[in-house]
C-alpha cells in the first residue's frame, strides 16, 4: 500500500502536469487569436477608425489603406498618451482645418470608450460601414466590441506590432482577460 507521502507526490505530479498542459494549450490559443489572428481583406467603407495607442504603427497603415480604397474619412482617437504621439499630433496639427479627418477623446479612456464613440459617429454622420485599424493582437477584443456597440458593418484591419516575446507573453495575458470580459459584460 503506498505511503502517504508517495500519494501526495503522486497527485502534486498530476497537478503540476495539469498546470503545463493547460498553460501550452492556452499560449497556442493566444498565438492564434492574438499573433496571427484572421483579417479581413480590406475593401471600401464609409471611414477608417484608427484606434488610440501604438499610433506609430497603426496610422500609416490607416492612411495607406485610406488612399488605397478611396475611403473619404479618417477617424483618430487622441488619447494624450505616450504611445499615441503621431496620431495626436496628425490632429493637432489639423485642428478642425481637414473635413475629411475626424480626431475625438473617448471616454472612458480605452477600447469600450473608442466602440462607443465609433458608434456615435457612424450615427450622426449616416455611415453605413467602417474600417477600424487597430494592433494584430488587439483586432479580436477591438471588433468583438466595436460589433457590440454598432449596427453599422465593421471591418477589422490589423497593423503588425514589433514586441519583444516577453512583451508579446504581456500582450496574450491582457487581451485574453480584456476579451473574457468582453464577453461576459457585452458593451453598449
């Protein structure tokens, strides 16, 4: 009959083998949904939405992608924040000078806030489909919020973020809880 001790080893082996298991399986999910997550292949819309955050890398795919498919508006979120320098600056600079640039402040500050302004734009400006440019790990919340709080149809671009794999461990573990919260607690 085994020990006591020969049990207990037996289940904490069990247990840690349970834990790497489901931490792989989660980390392959992660890969899916947030590193190579599907995309849409872009077409013409009523107006590109380039999210607030990592603006260096998500405005030039906006503007490329607005020239590309004629889309007449560009909307930024201006956030004030570090990691959005080029897209406050773009309106800054513009200051309500370009008909075809749209700059607004969500509130709240972060993603539920942009859908809900996003929402109340397509509404008082009558369109009927948008783009919404946002990071390849951030393109499953982002949409799945955007479709929350909209009607109008939403397509989802992402721009390919360059992150270390420690930063991109930071990022699985931050849009895997943002999108189970999403999830529970629809938006809007």
């Amino acid at each position: 009959m085994p020990t006591k001790t020969a049990f207990m080893t037996r289940v904490a082996l069990r247990s840690l083998i349970a834990c790497v298991a489901a931490l792989a399986v989660w980390l392959l999910l992660a890969i899916q949904f947030f590193a190579l997550p599907p995309q849409a292949t872009p077409h013409h819309t009523d107006a590109i939405v380039v999210l607030g955050g990592m603006s260096r890398e998500r405005l030039p795919v906006a503007q490329d992608l607005q020239k590309l498919l004629d889309i007449p508006v560009l909307v930024v979120s201006t956030t004030g924040l570090s990691g959005n320098v080029e897209g406050d600056a773009l309106c800054s600079e513009s200051a309500g000078d370009d008909a075809d640039l749209i700059c607004f402040r969500p509130e709240p500050l972060n993603t539920r806030g942009e859908a809900d302004a996003v929402a109340s734009l397509a509404a008082k400006h009558g369109w009927e489909s948008v783009t919404v440019v946002t990071s390849d790990y951030h393109l499953m919340r982002a949409g799945t919020l955007m479709r929350q709080c909209t009607s109008v149809e939403v397509q989802m671009v992402g721009s390919e973020p360059e992150l270390s794999a420690g930063a991109w461990l930071d990022r699985f573990a931050v849009e895997t809880g943002g999108l189970i919260d999403v999830w529970m607690r629809p938006e809007c």
